[in-house]
C-alpha cells in the first residue's frame, strides 16, 4: 500500500472513526484502524464490537492494500505532523507501516488487516434526516441527563421521536426529565431509543451545514454523517411514559433571569455538599425568591433575587447539581418556574421560542 494525503483532512478523519477503536478489548486488533486504499479512495474503519465507524476520503493511491495500525499511535503521529501532504506506505514482507511528511519519518508496528472485523452491512427502514446544527443543539441539551446506571439499559439512551411536524427528544434519570422540541417539515414517523454517549459523540463532531442520516435496523442505528458512516447498538424497550410526569396545571410559577438564577445557584452551592439541597423560598407578597442550602458541617448561605410571581407562596428543595445542569440549556433570557408544592416535581421552563422543558422531583426538606 503507497497513498498521499492532506494532513488536515487525514487528522480529522482519524479523529471520529478512532470513537469506535477501544483499549480495553484483550484483542489487540479492536485497538486499531483499518486502513484500506483503493482506487482514489482511503477508507478508515474502527470497531470495539458494539460501536462500527467508517469514514472514506480522497487520496492518491500508488499502490492498493490495507493494514491496521494501533489508534493512538497513528492519531497522535498525524496530528504531531507539520502541515504538508502525508505519506503512507506500507509492505506485504514486513509488519510496519512508514508515516512520511515534509521532513518528519516514522514507522510504526502494523496488524495483520485480515484479523479486522468485517464492517456491518446493514440497511435501515424507518429514516429520518435532520440538520445536524439542529441535532447537534438538541442532543446537547438532553443527553446529559440520561442515566448512567446500565442496569436500566432505557434510561441510558435519548427517545427520538418524529411525527405531525415536530421533533421531540427526551432523557431522563428517573430523578430529572428534559424535553426538547422543534418544528420539522415533512410527514415522517420515527420512533428509537439511542445511548446517550453515542449520540453524544455524533453531536461533537465538526458542524457543517450538512444533514446528519439516522436509520433503524432490527437492533441497530445507523447515522451517516457526510463521508462518515456509524453502527451502533439500538436500546430496546420501553421508554417511560415522560408525558404522564408532565402536569398540565401549576399552583405557583415564577419568572427568572436566566443569568441571575444560575449566578445565584452556583454561589449558594459553594457551602452545599452532595447531600445538601438548595432551597427555593417563593414569596407573591414581595416577588422575591429565596435561594439558600445549609451543610451542618459546612455553614450556610443565602441569596434574594426578583421573581415575578402568580399563584401562592411556596418552598421547595432540590439537588443543586440537577438544577444547574438544567438551566445550562435554557437559552433563553427568561426562565419559569412551575410548582404543584414541595412534594411534587417542579418544571423549569424556557421562553416558548425555545420549547425547552425540565423536571426535576423534589428533595424531601
């Protein structure tokens, strides 16, 4: 195998498919990239046997073969590289490959590309395409929140849901729940549980104003993203029936600053611990919120901010690290508050632009 490439794009490439390389495998072999040139096509693969990636690029191909090289050596040896074309070329008589640029020589321990496994060929049914700004954005804010017990397999994925114009993501822990909404043309109906990580990983890959692909086979997702192409293991199950948490009601709502609630949290967090709540004091006399935590070994503290308030006064706790979490995607200047009491979820709220939900159940004060 002989082949020339640009740096820039072989760095890149190497960085998504090495997602699907792992070091903790006994077999030596899922610790590598496939390398496979031919005609004017490298094509990069990796697998840890539940997560597959395939990426092809442009490149001069001198002569045709493959060879699997370790991730992390050929990633790191690329990216150290100068900005200048890089040479590949490898031999059928020794077990090396030879990483050549501008001045720079390396060579570097191979694996034998017949002991790769094979890429899975599969064809999904149920398809959906989605600009990737818009996935990428609404992944962000819910996959934080799944679970990560795996001994509840459904609660470690997001629920992509389409259908009568709008698509709908959900994750939830059991102790918190986000919803995200947006409008989306065209009468398409998708139903699918996906990890969390996974989508996570395809919501950090480089924005383009390209379309990400997500098809279902019988247990697998397959996205497409570009030139890049990922397998991977579709949760089965049930999700949660979310919207049944979801009151259509409230006692007491208040209305925030998106910024001077999230200050006021984090500063009142500083004398909490992780079993210390903060705790929401709304007062409709005065239109102010109280927000205060006490750890008995640790002290006190307490902050007032503004709160434009309907319904009746009311107290209730929550943990600090949930509260924070959810109004990091709140986007919107405004935030809302909505109460049923101190026993029930409360539901934090985007200005309707953003169409953004989060609950969080109550610690008990």
């Amino acid at each position: 195998m002989k082949l020339s490439i640009n740096k820039n794009e072989l760095q890149t490439a190497l960085g998504v498919v090495a997602k699907g390389a792992t070091t903790r495998s006994t077999l030596p072999i899922l610790s590598g990239i496939l390398l496979k040139a031919y005609g004017d096509t490298l094509t990069l693969e990796a697998t840890n046997m539940e997560l597959s990636v395939r990426c092809s690029l442009p490149a001069l191909i001198e002569e045709e073969g493959s060879t699997v090289i370790p991730s992390k050596l050929i990633t790191d040896v690329v990216k150290s590289l100068p900005d200048s074309a890089v040479h590949i070329e490898t031999k059928e008589d020794t077990e090396e490959a030879k990483v050549l640029c501008d001045t720079s020589s390396f060579s570097i321990k191979t694996l034998n590309a017949e002991d790769f496994p094979g890429f899975p060929e599969v064809s999904g049914e149920d398809r959906i395409t989605i600009p990737f700004a818009t996935f990428s954005h609404m992944v962000r804010r819910v996959a934080r929140i799944v679970s990560r017990d795996e001994s509840r397999a459904i609660l470690t994925g997001v629920l992509i849901e389409a259908g009568n114009n709008i698509l709908r993501m959900v994750a939830t822990d059991s102790y918190r729940l986000a919803v995200t909404d947006t409008d989306f043309e065209g009468i398409v109906d998708f139903n699918a549980v996906i990890a969390g990580s996974f989508l996570s990983e395809l919501a950090s890959l480089p924005e383009g104003n390209e379309t990400i692909d997500l098809a279902l086979a019988e247990n697998q997702i397959i996205a497409t993203y570009g030139n890049t192409t990922f397998v991977n293991r579709r949760i089965e199950g049930n999700f949660p029936r979310y919207n049944q948490l979801i009151p259509d009601t409230h006692e007491t709502r208040a209305v925030y600053d998106t910024k001077q609630l999230m200050e006021a949290v984090k500063r009142t967090s500083v004398l909490s611990n992780k079993t210390a709540p903060v705790k929401f004091d709304l007062n409709g006399a005065s239109q102010t919120t109280q927000i205060s935590t006490a750890s008995k070994d640790i002290g006190a503290a307490s902050e007032t901010i503004v709160s434009s308030m309907e319904g009746g006064d009311a107290v209730i706790a929550f943990n600090f690290g949930y509260v924070i979490d959810g109004l990091s995607s709140v986007e919107t200047d405004k935030v809302y508050l909505e109460l049923q009491g101190s026993q029930r979820p409360g539901i934090f709220k985007s200005e309707e632009t953003e169409r953004f939900l989060y609950l969080i159940m109550p610690v008990r004060l």
